[in-house]
C-alpha cells in the first residue's frame, strides 16, 4: 500500500541554511559512494523547496538505464 503524504516547506531557507543542508546531503551521497550529481542537486533543492522530486529522479533514472541498456 502506497500512502501519499502532502509535502511543504518546514522552514524558509537562508541562502546559508540552504547550502549547509545541500553539504550535508552531498557528504551523505558521498560517504555513501555516490557521485554528487547536477541532477542530485536540483533534486535535493526541489525537496528542500517543498517540491515532489519524484517526477525528476524517475527521469534521471531512466537516463541512467537508457545509458547503460538496461531495461
């Protein structure tokens, strides 16, 4: 069973406050083994807006098993 649950900003970000969580995601990814990519960042900042990140990290993922002929 699939819940969906409404998402909105928890908190308005500085300029500051919003690249001290995007560090603190990409050292996560990082220490993880995952590269830290441009598509990673505009997903971490659409979530941290409020936004669903859903619809961009699909495409990103269909990106990489179109690169690498996977079904």
């Amino acid at each position: 069973m699939t819940t969906e649950s409404p998402r909105g900003p928890r908190r308005t970000f500085t300029d500051t406050a919003l690249d001290v969580e995007l560090a603190g995601i990409r050292t996560s990814l990082e220490l993880g083994g995952l590269e830290w990519t441009p598509e990673a960042e505009e997903i971490a900042r659409t979530v941290l807006a409020g936004g669903d990140g859903k619809p961009l990290l699909n495409a990103f993922l269909a990106k990489l098993k179109a690169e690498n002929g996977i079904d």
